[in-house]
C-alpha cells in the first residue's frame, strides 16, 4: 500500500512538472500512470481535482504571469 502511494505522490509531480514547463499537459501524463496504481472510476476524478487546483494557484494574486509579461522564473526569455 505504501509503494502504491509513493507512486501516485511521484506520478502527480512528474505530471506537474511538465506542466509547469509546458501549460498543460498534466492529465496526459498522470491519467495512464496512475491507472497503473488505482482503478479508473478513481483516477479521473482525482486528475481533474489536481488539474482544477493547479489552474487555481496559477490564478492566484502576486503570482506572475507569463501573459502579462512579467515572468521572472527559471524559463528563458524567449520561452513565450
């Protein structure tokens, strides 16, 4: 049982990860691997409440924004 979770925890940052490197992307990569841990009926709800969170500290006040041209993060500045 343990293992089963250190994967998903594992799963859900390499998902973040790319999705912080590339806008999106999260559900793509969590969605099969954490299928390989949980059944469906409980991965497609859990992905959807983690993408829904992490579109909603992308919103949250004082955090830069690459649309507003204010990005000061590890991206170079060609990367918009």
């Amino acid at each position: 049982m343990h293992v089963a979770i250190l994967f998903v925890v594992l799963t859900a940052i390499l998902a973040a990860l790319l999705r912080w490197l590339t806008g999106f992307g999260f559900t793509i990569v969590a969605l099969p691997l954490l299928n390989l841990a949980l059944p469906p009926a409980r991965v497609v709800p859990l992905t959807g409440v983690l993408q829904v969170l992490a579109s909603l500290a992308d919103q949250a006040p004082g955090r830069a924004s690459r649309i507003s041209g204010h990005y000061y993060g590890c991206r170079p500045d060609w990367w918009w």
